[in-house]
C-alpha cells in the first residue's frame, strides 16, 4: 500500500513540480552560465534530483537519522548550488569533504585490499585508508556532475550499474528487499525518460546525489562481496572517475582553474561532432551523445560481467577505456579547433 502510495505521489509531485518551476522561472537551466545553454536552448527544470532524493528516503526509511541527516545535508549542497546559493565551486568541494568524511567514519567504510602490494600497504594504515575513501567518492562525485552536459549521459550511466547489480544478483544486499531496489529503478527510468525527452535536467543536486549513493553501494558491495575484482568496481565508475582526473589535468595544463565550468568536455566534443557532422538540430543532438556514450559503456560492461574475480581482466578493459577515450578527446578536439568554435 505504502508503495502503491508513493507511485501515485510520484507521477503528482512531477506534474506539478515541473509546471510550478517553468512558470516561476525557478530552479531552471537558464542561469546566465554558457555551459548550461551550450546544448538546449530551452528553459528546462532542474528538478531531477529533488525526484531522486525523495525516491529515495521513501524505499530506504529504515535509515539511521544519522545517516538520512548526512545524505540529505549532501543533497542540500547541490540543491543550494542550483539555486546560486552556494556559487563557489571550492566552497562546495569544502562542504562535500566534511560530509563525506562524517559519512565513511560513521560506517566505517574502508577499502580492504586493491590487489596492489604497494598500495595496500598503504591502506593498512587506518587515516590514510580513510583519507583514499574520501578522495575516491569526491572524484566520482563531481564526475558525475562533470559528465552531466547531455541527456541522459548520468541518469542512463547509473541505471546500466543498477542493471547490473540485479544481473549479479546483489540487491538484497542494498536493500531491505529486492521490491525496494525495483523501486529505485522504476524512479530512475522515469527521470530517464523525462530526460530523454528534455522535460527536467538532474541539476547539481541529481548529479551529487547519484555520484554519492552509487560510490556508497558499490564500496559496501565490494566489502560483503571480497572474491570480486576490486578493479571490476573501479571499472563501473571509470568514465566519472576518469573525466574528473583528465579534466583536472587539462585545466591545469592552460592554466584555468579546475573548479571553472567550461564546453571541452568529452560529451561536449561528441555533441559538437554529431551536430556539425549530422546537420541536427541541438535537442536531438543532445539526446543521441548521451544515448552514443551510454551505449559503449554498456557494452564495456556486459564484457566485464564476464569475469568479475579476474583483476588482469578488468585492469585491460579500464586501460582500454583509458586509451578510446583519448584517442576520441584529442580527435574531436582538433576537429573543434579546425572548425574555428574556440576552445
């Protein structure tokens, strides 16, 4: 009943949301940034992660109030960054720290062994274990909202890993029941298809949340789990995890600060390449980037599940995305600046 409750609740609250927001111009994409109007020039919601955030506490309210304190404070950093509450990237990145850093000591999330002798020497000592913890969720936090430019790019990657923690067999380890966890998928597909249909955006607060959560199942899934790779876990969160490293090191490179949103990403080049290459317009655009990317990593994926134990194996498909994705990068980015749009 109780579910049945919150479906309806559900498919209400986004109606209204929705309209409510284009109507009053708040919580919209159109902020005056260029990076949010360099694929749509509509004014769309960034109402994605409010739906995921109360999806959420609604399937899992057998929380801890700690711990439904935490990711909600964590949700909230997002959400004030959408709003221009909160407009300094650095001051964000402070405020991810401290609550992340709460959030592994309280549950005691640890990474036990990498298969790397060096470094698990390292992680044998209890801060610098924590420490790498917190650094690993930051990256893939602000991955995901790197890698938020085009539709469903975030939204499609995470619903792939939760298709496949079902594939393997591991939602009773997540949640209370596996009823719970096809929740979370039905709220999921539904931003999903709202997304590919550019009706709402994830906003900041979709995309944190996302790389938050999914950091969280994944490292708790490693540690019940300890005969799979760890690297089959750095695989699933490769491409956010790569574009915040790859992006650091480029901005770096021209000296541009880190922290500043600019149009080079890789999604950016690929939406570019399509529009140009195609003749389409922006919105079709936009979609078939995150659907083309989405796509690879599926299939990237379903060759991993092949053999999780396999650390060798996992280590080739991570370098190997490694290597398309660059080779894709410096491509497109020539063809970009051949093309006279800036850089």
């Amino acid at each position: 009943m109780l579910e049945f409750i919150f479906v309806i609740s559900f498919f209400i609250l986004t109606f209204l949301f929705n309209h409510y927001s284009k109507k009053k111009d708040l919580l919209t994409n159109k902020t005056g940034e260029l990076h949010q109007s360099f694929t749509s020039n509509e004014v769309v919601p960034l109402l994605g992660g409010i739906y995921l955030f109360y999806g959420f506490l609604i399937i899992l309210y057998k929380l801890s109030l700690i711990n439904v304190f935490l990711i909600s404070t964590f949700f909230l950093i997002g959400l004030f960054s959408d709003l221009k509450l909160i407009k300094s990237p650095n001051l964000r990145l402070v405020f991810q720290f401290i609550i992340i850093a709460i959030f592994v000591f309280y549950n005691q999330l640890e990474i036990i062994s990498t298969r790397i002798y060096f470094l698990d020497s390292l992680l044998e000592i209890k801060y610098f274990n924590i420490i790498f913890v917190i650094f690993c969720i930051l990256v893939i936090v602000n991955g995901s909202n790197f890698i938020d430019g085009v539709n469903t790019n975030v939204i499609g990657y995470y619903l792939i890993i939760s298709f496949i923690i079902i594939y393997l067999g591991f939602t009773n380890q997540l949640f209370e029941n596996e009823y719970n966890f096809y929740i979370w998928i039905f709220i999921c597909f539904t931003i999903y298809i709202l997304n590919f249909c550019n009706k709402i955006y994830l906003g900041d607060s979709g995309a944190y949340f996302l790389g938050f959560i999914f950091s969280f199942f994944l490292i708790k899934l490693y540690l019940l789990n300890q005969s799979i790779s760890p690297f089959f876990i750095v695989l699933l969160l490769w491409y956010p995890g790569f574009e915040n490293l790859f992006s650091l090191l480029r901005k770096l490179r021209i000296n541009r600060s880190p922290m500043r949103p600019d149009q080079n990403h890789l999604h950016q080049l690929v939406f570019l390449f399509i529009k140009l290459r195609f003749k389409i317009n922006k919105k079709k655009s936009n979609t078939i980037t995150g659907s083309l990317i989405n796509l690879y990593n599926l299939i990237i994926f379903i060759i991993s599940i092949q053999d999780i134990q396999n650390t060798q194996f996992q280590i080739l498909l991570i370098l190997l995305n490694i290597i398309i994705y660059s080779l894709i990068y410096v491509r497109l980015f020539k063809l970009k600046l051949k093309n006279n749009l800036g850089a």
